[in-house]
C-alpha cells in the first residue's frame, strides 16, 4: 500500500505576507537620506585628498626630474608641489572642524 499525499495550505506563510514591514516615514526618510548623503560628501572629499596627493608626488618627481624635463615645466611642477600641499592642509583643516 502507498502513502496517500495531499496538499496542505501553509497558513504560516500567508500571515507572514500579509503583515508589511513598518513604513518608513518621510521624515525618518529625510534623515537617511541626509546622513546617506553626508558619508559620501565625506568619502568624495577624501578622494579629493587622495588625488591631490597623487598630483602633489607626480609634480615633485618631474620638479626633480633634471635635464629630461624642460625648464619651464620643473618650475611649474615645483610651484603645483607647494600649492598642492597647502590645499591638502586646507582641505584636512576644513574637515577637521567640520566633523561631526
């Protein structure tokens, strides 16, 4: 003799369906969405930094390139690597006040 099969309604499943997470008010929204926003502000700014950085070690390499570089752009280099490395000081002195 075989077992019998039968199809069984789970009713656990349907009241679990049917009970909707609690909605996010807009307000509650708003701040998530501000804080959201103000993480990647924060990740973007430090891009910058990072960039800058990048710009500012480039610059010194080719201010200290000698000859195979005309004169023109060592000076240039040499100017960007000072101007660089102030405006990362600027940068992290802005940040630094503005932490939350």
């Amino acid at each position: 003799m075989s077992p019998s099969l039968s199809v069984v309604a789970d009713n656990d499943m349907k009241a679990a369906a049917s009970v909707a997470p609690k909605a996010e008010t807009v307000a509650q929204r708003v701040r998530r969405l501000q804080q959201e926003a103000r993480q990647l502000a924060k990740d973007h700014i430090k891009a910058l930094g990072a960039a800058m950085v990048e710009v500012e070690t480039l610059a010194a390499e080719i201010a200290e390139g000698g000859d195979a570089y005309p004169p023109g752009v060592r000076d240039l280099a040499r100017r960007l690597v000072e101007d660089c490395e102030a405006r990362v000081q600027t940068l992290e002195a802005i940040v630094a006040r503005t932490r939350d």
